[in-house]
C-alpha cells in the first residue's frame, strides 16, 4: 500500500468518525421539523460563520475557482469583491431582517411576505430545479477528484458521496450539519494554508512562476478577462449569494440578528484565506503541471503529486468534505422546499409535523440521487456550471427578496413577475449570446428585467394603505 | 403537469449547454501516449536528462514543442531531439522569460505509425552555483488521456548518495540511489534533495519541509478545535447584547 493510501484512508476513517458522531449526537436533539430545519435557532456567531462559509466554499471554489486560476490565471480573483459585495448586501439588507421575519424556509418567508401561495409555490419549485442544478457540479467535481487520484470511475465516486451525506444529514439536519462545517471549515482553511507555501517551495518562488506563467501564456499573468467579463461573473456570485437560499436558510438556525451579523463577519475572514489560497494553488499548480487534461484536475493533482502524504490526505478529505458539507445543504434546502413548502404549505395543510419530517427525508434520499445521471455526463466544467446556476438563481432571487425585506410595496403579483421575468431574461439572453460576442452578462439582464417588472408592476397597483409595513413585515417583532 | 417532469432534465441540459460554452477551452488534437524520463545525477552541480516522448495525433506528424523552466544559476546545454532510433530531428530553440522553448519538426522522426510520432529529447543541466536540486523537465504540448498515468520518472543518484525525502514528484526508492514515479501529467520540474552518505544530521532527516508540513496541519486543526471548545465553554462565543428570546 502507498504511502498517501495509507494516510488517506487513516485520515478519511477518522474523518468520518467525527462527522458521523456528530450525526448521531445530533438525532438526539432533533424531535421536530423546526428541530430539523433551524436546529431550534441555537447556533452561535463562529460557528454560524464557519457554516456560512462552508456552505459557500464548495468543489465550485477547491476545484473550479483552483482550476479556473489554473487555466485563465490572475484576472479570476477580481470576483471575489462581487461575491464580498454580495455578502455586505446579505449582512445589511438580508439576513438580519430575515432572521427577525422568523419563518422556517425562504419559500416560508416569500410566502407570508407577498401574502401568495403562488410566490411559495414558484420560489420552492425553483429551488429544487436550480439546485439540482448545483448538485451535478458537485457530483462532478467528486468524481473528477476521485478518479484523477485513485482510477475509480466516478459512479462510485458519486454513489459513495451521495450515501456518506445521506448518513448525518437524515438523522441530525441543520444542527448536525452546522457543527461537520465547523470542522471542514478548519480542514479546507488549514489544507489551502499550507498548500500555498509548500507549492511556492518546491516551484523555487514566486517570482519565478509568474515569469515562467507568463512564457506559457502572457494572459496568465495579466488579463485573460476585460473588466465587463468579469463584472458580469461578479455580480453572478454577488447577487446569487445576497439570496441564495441555502445561504439564507441558515440565517434562520443562529440566535438573533446580531447573531447574524458577527457571523457573516466570520465568513468574510475564511473566504479571504481561502479565495487568496485558491489563487496561489491554481497558478503554481499550473507552473509545475503546464498540460493538464482538466483543470478540474488541478486541486487534486496538487494534493496528490506536491504535498506531503498526510497533508495531502487532509487537503483531499477537505475537498470531499466541502462538497458534502455543500450537498448536505443543497438537499436540506431543496427537500425542505418540497416537504415543508409544497406538501406541507400546499398540497395538505393539515400534514402533521411528523410526517411532513418523514417525507423530508425521503426527498433528501431522492434528490441526492438525481444528479448522478447529468454528473456523469459532465456537460461543462465545474466552474462554468456553477456560474450558471448562480446567473439564474440571482436573476430569480434577488429582487423580490431583498426588495422585499427593505420596501413596504409590493404584493404576489409583482413577486411573481419579478421572479418569472427575471428567469426568462438571464435564459434569453443565455441563449442569444451564445452564438454571439457580448459584454453584457445574463445575470445583468436577468436582474434588470425583475427589477422592472417588479416596479412596473407595484407602480401599477395600489399603494398601501395606512402607514407602518404589512403585516408580514411585523411578524417577526 | 404532464411536461413538468421534463423541466428538470431540460434546464440541466441548458445548463450544461451553456456552461459548455463558456469554459474556456482544454481541447487537445494530440494525447501523451508515454513519457519516460530518466534523470541521472553525476554529482551535486551536474545531471543528464534523457525522456522518450511519444504523442499520438489525428493529424499529420506535426511539429512538438517542448517547455522547459529556466532557473537563474542553472545551465542547459548539449541539447538534442532525436527519433527513437537515434537520428537527429531538426529542432529550433527560443527564450522566454522564464521559459526555454524547443520546437522539434517531428515529420522529419520518420519513425512509427502516421498517427504517433516519438521524440527522445537529451541535454545536460549544470548548477552555476550551489547545489543542483531543481532540474527541469521538458513538457510537451500534448495531455495525456483522462484517467491514464503514462509518465515515468525514473532518478539515479551517484554511488553512496542518500535521498532526504524531499522529492517532487514524490519518489520511490527502491534502492538508495535508484528511485522512481509514476505520474499522470508531466511536472516542469523533478527536485530532487540528496547528501553523500555521512554529511546529513539526524535533525535534517527529520524536519524535512514535509514533516514541518505535516506538523503545522495537525497544530493548526487542534488549535483551532481547543481555541473554540475552551471559549465556547465558558460562553464566550456568545455575543455581549443580550439575545432574544427563543422563537
């Protein structure tokens, strides 16, 4: 047995030790669906921060943001400040306002606000189809690593993520769930830490690897993207992570508003270690293994070829723990979506709490499993399918839910419009541009068209009567 | 509704339409079909490089180039291009930067099935000053097959020489002076760390970069995890406003 076998699979042992104790430890304390779904709103400040970040940090950052440093170089760092913008957005007009409004999910709360079954209904179906979407990147990402370090065909690689998720997200939910980010969080941000130097050390400096970049490729080193590319793949992320809401649901499991706060504080420090690592391992990766099939292959081929066996090991059980931390959120969201919002909230109003935790499970099982057949098919690169998601996802989101939190008007109609709208513009304008070249980003139109459609419409309708919000908006006081 | 079973296959299949489009583009006409590397290390400032290339290619035997790293205080010389029966392939050499570039005409190889061409590529590198640990390899424009680990790297010491551990690629050595790696991509450059038998103390054996590595993971990882146990104990992770009451 080699070396990095033999670490890994010590490593990988261990890890699973920990995550499924804390499953076990955290089926315990979950009796209800609000146990489940906010793990009874007890989660603290680092905690709720090292969630939101994992959450975030996914295989589309480890693998896709790695391979896309790997293949474009310098110029993809400049999305970081979108997706940073995103969350200043969330910490100011988002999360503490949703975390006051108190509802279990986002649907919950697009619901009560809009005061619409059909905004409940939309926003739910729309979840589960734009994260299955999420879903296939990750699948993909785990069979990309996988099979580039061990030779395994990925369906295994796919069937075995989808099952050792499966296994602490069922039992424990969000309390579970959040304490495993705690500690992938630490993997991922200790793993790129001493990734960075140690590729830096055998390459023989910087210096030298952004002039040997620079030979192979004088875009590397300067910009492969103008900057209406790259404000485009910005306000993507930026837009998709002020209303993501698998993002936004966690809100709900923290404490209070403050609470919130300090915690997306907490996120904004891991992201910048880790989005500052990302950069280093994918350039010097790509210093030290210029012809790569994939760059997909990046992160893993690193971990296997340069780093030491256990450090190796660690960065890969940190690769496959921030796709499962990411999975595990994606299916508690979606599946919440189908359970809670369409059979519970829709489709039969008097299910009892504990069927409506029954089905949810269930949903985890089915929807984990649905990815696979696309995953495998691998349509796209990593990144580029999670650029794609987010586009749609921010041109559905974004409008209503924070329009929606910081101005009185607006009522199902203009939710509905706006979200409609704004999927219809990201996916036109996806498919005209395809064939032609364009400075304008989907997500850009995508967001304009909800944007005007939502005010047209509340321009249209009758204002408010009285003064003070709507009575959604004092729901949480 | 009927077609709503649709909606999800067709909007992943846009999705990865689209996303399709937009990756920037890895396509390649010609696969790595092997890469033996053989690198022989005469003393601590010299070693020979021989690497047998063989591509296979849709198209007709094109020209290959090579990338090879170029490190301040270090000499490449005595370079040549052959085919696998020794005889000299015309070959153009260019700098840049960082980067020496050789541009061997492989249609001149005469050698192998018009679908695959082999190259077998020589020269000698020199450490101007210091040791010799970085030793550059040369890369060619071609990848290999997913999933396939067609590069061999194979490493001999002079007599008496003892390796440290600190090898890139990662190295099996099989005997003190002859070590060995299977890759699936060419790296751009094997270190190799080695001292004549006697010279090296048990401290530099034992706090190789590797270990340090190794070490600073696992402190970090407790750290971290005691740090946020012991505050989380005596509730300093709970904020200083008072909170609101449970929902």
């Amino acid at each position: 047995m080699s070396a990095l076998s033999f670490h890994f699979l010590l490593v990988l042992l261990v890890y699973f030790f920990c995550i499924f104790t804390i499953g076990i430890l955290g089926l315990r304390k979950t009796h209800t669906e609000d146990d489940f779904l906010t793990a009874s709103r007890t989660i603290g400040p680092w905690v709720g921060g090292a969630v939101l970040a994992a959450t975030q940090i996914s295989a589309g950052t480890l693998v896709g943001t790695v391979g896309r440093h790997y293949s474009t170089g310098v110029s993809w760092v400049w999305i970081w400040p979108g997706v940073w913008c995103g969350w200043l957005i969330s910490a100011v007009f988002v999360g503490p306002k949703l975390r006051e409004f108190g509802a279990i999910t986002i649907p919950d709360y697009l619901g009560a606000r809009f005061e619409s079954e059909a905004v409940r209904g939309l926003s739910a179906l729309f979840i589960v189809l734009g994260y299955t979407i999420l879903l296939v990147a990750q699948y993909q990402a785990c069979g990309v690593i996988v099979q580039a370090i061990f030779g395994v065909r990925p369906i295994w690689a796919m069937l075995l993520l989808a099952a050792s998720t499966l296994v602490y997200t069922i039992p424990g939910g969000v309390r579970s769930s959040s304490y495993i980010d705690f500690l992938q969080i630490l993997i991922v941000a200790s793993g790129m830490l001493l990734a960075a130097p140690v590729l830096v050390y055998h390459f023989g400096g910087i210096h030298l690897a952004g002039e040997f970049l620079g030979s192979l490729d004088g875009r590397l080193t300067g910009w492969w993207y103008n900057w209406k590319q790259l404000l485009g793949y910005s306000m993507a992320f930026g837009f998709s992570i002020a209303a993501a809401p698998y993002e936004m649901a966690r809100f709900y499991s923290m404490r209070d508003k403050a609470t919130v706060r300090y915690a997306i504080g907490v996120c904004f420090l891991f992201q910048a270690i880790i989005g500052a690592c990302a950069l280093l391992i994918g350039l010097l990766t790509r210093a030290l293994f210029p012809q790569l099939p994939s760059a997909d292959q990046a992160s893993s081929i690193m971990a296997l070829n340069v780093l030491p066996p256990l450090a190796g090991s660690l960065f890969i059980v940190a690769l496959i723990s921030a796709i499962m931390s990411n999975v595990n959120a994606i299916l508690l969201v979606a599946s919440a979506g189908l359970s809670h919002d369409l059979y519970g909230k829709i489709v039969n109003r008097r299910a009892s709490d504990q069927r409506r935790l029954r089905l949810n499970r269930l949903c985890i099982v089915l929807l984990s499993l649905a990815p696979i057949w696309f995953a495998l098919r691998r349509y796209g690169d990593v990144q580029s399918i999670v650029v794609v998601e987010a586009r749609f996802l921010a041109s559905f989101f974004f409008v209503p839910v924070v329009f929606g939190l910081n101005w009185i008007r607006g009522k199902g109609t203009a939710a509905v419009c706006a979200m409609v709208g704004g999927f219809a513009g990201c996916l036109f304008w996806s498919l005209w541009a395809a064939a032609r070249t364009t400075n304008i980003d989907a997500v850009e139109v995508g967001i304009a068209a909800s944007a005007t459609l939502y005010f047209l419409v509340c321009a249209l309708g009758r204002a408010p009567r009285g003064e003070g919000p709507p009575a959604a908006l004092r729901a949480g006081n | 509704m009927a077609c709503a079973k649709w909606i999800g296959p067709a909007a992943l299949l846009l999705a990865g339409a689209l996303g399709a489009k937009a990756a920037p583009g890895q396509a390649s006409a010609r696969t790595l079909a092997d890469f033996e590397c053989d690198v022989r290390l005469t003393n601590q400032h010299r070693a020979s490089v021989r690497a047998l290339v063989r591509i296979a290619h849709a198209d007709q035997r094109p020209a290959i180039t090579f990338t090879l790293v170029r490190y301040p205080g270090l000499a490449v010389s005595g370079i040549r291009v052959t085919n696998g029966q020794g005889s000299a392939v015309p070959t153009t050499m260019a700098i840049e930067n960082a980067a020496l570039l050789l541009r061997a005409d492989a249609r001149a190889a005469g050698e192998g099935t018009e679908r695959e061409t082999v190259l077998v590529v020589h020269y000698e590198v020199n450490a101007l000053r210091g040791r010799l640990a970085r030793i550059p390899l040369p890369v060619p424009a071609a990848r290999s097959a997913f999933g396939q680990r067609p590069v061999s790297i194979t490493v001999d010491l002079p007599e008496g020489a003892v390796p440290l551990g600190d090898d890139f690629p990662a190295i099996t050595w099989r005997s003190p002076t002859r070590g060995y790696a299977r890759l699936s991509d060419v790296p751009s450059l094997a270190m190799i760390v080695w001292r004549p038998a006697g010279s090296s103390s048990l401290a530099g054996r034992l706090f190789t970069p590797p270990a340090l590595t190794d070490a600073g993971m696992l402190l970090i990882l407790l750290t971290g995890t005691v740090i946020w146990w012991r505050r989380r104990k005596a509730g300093a992770t709970r904020l200083k406003q008072p909170s609101q009451a449970r929902e």
